[in-house]
C-alpha cells in the first residue's frame, strides 16, 4: 500500500479536487500535490500535525494511513504515559546518542522530552526513527502524539 495512492483514491472517492483537498487540509495546492503524487512525501516532507490535517479532510483514520508501517495497529493505545527520559534510561541511550542517530540537535530531544507535543511538528519519518532508535513499536509514539496532541 502507498500512502500517496490511498490519500488520492479518498479525495476523488469524496469528489474533491487537489486544490479542495489542498484548502481543506490547510496546505499549498503544492504541497498537497507532491503528497499525491510522491509515495514518500507524506512521512518525510510534512510535519505529523499536517498529517492529521490531510487525514480529516479527507475522513480517513490513522490505521488507514499507517497500517502498513504500523506492528501494533491491534495495539493502539498501548502507550498510556509517554516518558522519553525513562525510555531512554531504560535503553541506556544518552539524550545525545538519540540526537546523533537521528539527525538532529540534542535540543530536539529536549523539546520532546518536555513536551511530547513538540513531535506533532516534526515529520513522520524522524518519529519513525526515534522510535526505531528506541526498539519501539512503530508508529507507538505516533499514534500517541496523534490522540493526545490535537
């Protein structure tokens, strides 16, 4: 399954144009457009909170989207409490090392160790990372971002 193809068999399933679709969701008629159009776009070149905006212009779930990335989509909802300092205690990676394998400052992980929220502006493809980082179950703290940071 490719997120682009689902995203754009939804939209003319509603009837929508790109460029409705594109209002609807709050983007650029360019943005949305490489969305359809590249399979990679929608993890890697918007952030998570646009993601959900595309998703409720155009009625679709999060399994929808994220059933094939997803190991625990019979397990939504697993993570009640998202604790990134005792995660990575638990992991015995450092703050740094996270920062490092990822990409990004170490002020990233600071930002979402205070506020998980601070995730939902990052795009879906570094979640992925952190939580492949971790040893977590794909899309865990995706789809906790996504039901507790609207």
């Amino acid at each position: 399954m490719n997120i682009d193809k689902v995203i754009r068999d939804r939209r003319i399933q509603l009837g929508l144009s790109d460029t409705e679709a594109a209002k609807l969701a709050g983007l650029s008629i360019h943005e949305y457009c490489d969305i359809e159009q590249h399979h990679d776009e929608f993890l890697t070149a918007i952030s998570l909170a646009s993601a959900r905006k595309v998703c409720e212009a155009l009625q679709l779930n999060f399994s929808d989207i994220f059933r094939e990335y997803s190991s625990v989509h019979h397990k939504l909802g697993a993570i009640k409490n998202w604790q990134l300092v005792q995660i990575l205690k638990e992991k015995g990676i450092s703050r740094s090392d996270l920062a490092d394998k990822i990409g990004f400052e170490i002020t990233v992980i600071e930002a979402i160790e205070n506020n998980v929220c601070y995730g939902a502006d990052l795009p879906i493809s570094v979640l992925l990372d952190i939580e492949s980082c971790l040893g977590m179950d794909k899309t865990a703290m995706i789809y906790f971002i996504w039901e507790n940071c609207k």
